[in-house]
C-alpha cells in the first residue's frame, strides 16, 4: 500500500480545506499516472501540519522571515553553494580539493551547469 506523505506547516501554505482537498487528489492522480491505475484503491496520501515555530531551518525556528530574507541566511546559502560547487568540481576531476585552491572560472561554470542541471 503506497503512502504519500505531505509536511508543511499549518497556516503557511495551505490555507483552505479547498486547497488540502485538491492536493490530495493532484498527488494521488500523479502517483497512480507513474505506477498505474491498479494501485488507486490502496494509496494513501496524507496531510501533516507541523504548528509554526514547531521547525527550524538551519537551527532557527520558522517561520522567521526576518531572518529567511536577511543577510545572516543568504550568507549561509552562499557559503553552501559555494562548499557544493567546490565539491562537485573536485569530484568531476575539474580542482584541486577545497583546502588547496579554488576553481578556475571555466571550470566553476561547468559545475555550475550540472548544479543547476543543464548538464
């Protein structure tokens, strides 16, 4: 019995009953369009709000958006995506390791597209 399982945070995205009830039908109909109609009768799928400032994003309870829009966050993603890019330039064979030296732009660039895909 396939179960697809929904978290979000109660009142933030979800606002309606309407828009509940009609996720639960697109994700349901998705499913069953990739493993087929015999699994329609069994597939659960479920709804869990967590209550806002019941979760956290990098330790920080949300919904902070003080926080989500300011410069202490958009730091953080940066210096990720910055570890990540080093990372998967280095496995591509393209750098050296992180600690030695940083990428040449070409070969960032080309991280970059399998980063984002176009790859």
């Amino acid at each position: 019995m396939p179960i697809i399982v929904v978290k979000t945070v109660k009142g933030a995205v979800l606002t309606s009953d309407e828009q509940k009830r009609e996720l639960l039908k697109k994700m349901t109909d998705t499913f069953i369009e990739v493993v087929g109609e015999v699994a329609r009768p069994y597939t659960y799928c479920l709804i869990e709000e967590t209550p806002m400032f019941e979760w956290s994003l990098a330790g920080v309870p949300l919904p902070d958006f003080k926080y989500l829009t300011g410069p202490d966050f958009k730091g953080l993603h940066k210096k990720s995506e910055e570890i990540m890019l080093a990372y998967m330039a280095q496995m591509a064979g393209q750098a050296p390791a992180p600690a030695q030296a940083k990428a040449d732009p070409e070969k960032s660039a080309k991280a970059r597209a399998q980063w984002a895909g176009e790859t």
